[in-house]
C-alpha cells in the first residue's frame, strides 16, 4: 500500500497521531485531493485520493468511553482496506492494532514541526 504522500509499506493503514495541540497538522500528512478539515464534530470525515482511494480521518477528541467508538463502528474503519489517520488516539491505546504506525508531532523553539515516524 502506499500511503498518502508516498509513504510505502504492506502495514501503513492505519496512522494515529499524537503531538500537541497546535503542533498537529492533518493537511500534510493526508495528502487528499479535498479540502481536509477537521472531524472533531462529525468524528469521521472521509477523502479522496488523486488515485479515487477513500482517506478516513477520525478525530476521536470528544469520546469519552469507548462503547461511542462501536457505535459508529470503528472496527470496520480499523480492519477496511482503506487508509485510516486517526487524531487522539491515546483516548482509545487499547483498541488500537499493533500494525498502528505513530506519527508524532512537536514543535521545537524556533517554532519548526518536527515529525517522527514509528
């Protein structure tokens, strides 16, 4: 698979993004055709690749137990074949697979994101 912004790996499904606030940039990293913005009151928005690929962006900021993210059916979201970028996701660790790459995003004293991949 390869990932929005050509990222490439067999495992690169599912991205989950930690950094702090304001620090976190979701327009770079998706890499969709559409304009991105954030589904902190829909919880899930849903994109479109150059290549007609569907992007999912869960934003799970306003969860507050994890019975909500069945409701909407996440497993589908974690275990589909699409590409799956999540914002907070410390609010839902225990769900998440292992195969979970972490972006994580901070920003250092001269104000330059920095980013790393694990």
């Amino acid at each position: 698979m390869v990932a929005p912004g050509g990222l490439s790996s067999p495992n690169l499904a599912l991205l989950a993004q930690r950094g702090q606030l304001g620090a976190r940039d979701h327009d770079g990293i998706l890499g969709a055709v559409d304009i991105v913005s954030s589904p902190t009151f829909t919880l899930v928005n849903e994109y479109n690749t150059t290549a007609g690929e569907s992007i999912f962006h869960i934003d799970f900021y306003r969860i507050k137990k994890l019975e909500e993210v069945y409701d909407f059916g996440l497993e589908e979201y974690l275990t589909g074949d699409s590409f799956c970028f999540m914002e907070w996701p410390e609010l839902i660790e225990e769900l998440l697979p292992p195969e979970t790459v972490t972006v994580r995003i901070s920003v250092d004293a001269e104000g330059q994101r920095i980013l790393s991949v694990t």
